[in-house]
C-alpha cells in the first residue's frame, strides 16, 4: 500500500516500524538547513511540524513497515518521487 502524507491526516494508527529511505532523509535534511538558514530555531520548528510548513511524505506500508520513499515541498513536481517506487 502506498499514500502521502500532507496536509491531511492519515487514517487509523501505525504500529509497524518507519524507515525513511537514503535519498527522504536527504530531502528532509536539506529542508532543516533551508529554513534554519532563514532564521534560528525555526530548522527544529520544521522538524517538529513538517506538515505546517506545506511539505508532504510519500510512503509505502506493508505488513513489516513504513517505508518514507520522499519528503516533498507541495510545489515540487510529484514526478521526481513517483518513480522511486
């Protein structure tokens, strides 16, 4: 099962373990340094509340896991993570 996460909730809870994907904590990272560089503290503030901030998680759920495949700014082009999976 594949989803995304944005500025809505997702249904029903998760018990499975999260493993974010070599190139999501990348653009996870990049975001931090993006906004930590606009002023202080507000990298952590992103961190804590991605979903504020308009960016969006895609992901993939199986019976073993979350798999986070992307971390996307909703004004990106949805075509760089598509093909990621």
């Amino acid at each position: 099962m594949a989803g995304c996460l944005g500025r809505d909730r997702a249904a029903g809870a998760v018990n499975q373990p999260l493993v974010i994907e070599p190139e999501a904590a990348a653009e996870l990272e990049d975001a931090v340094q993006w906004y930590k560089s606009r002023r202080a503290g507000l990298g952590l503030e992103f961190a804590r509340v991605v979903r504020r901030f308009l960016y969006a998680a895609s992901f993939v759920l199986d019976a073993e896991r979350v798999t986070v495949i992307a971390i996307f700014h909703h004004r990106r082009d949805l075509a760089q993570w598509q093909v990621r999976r």
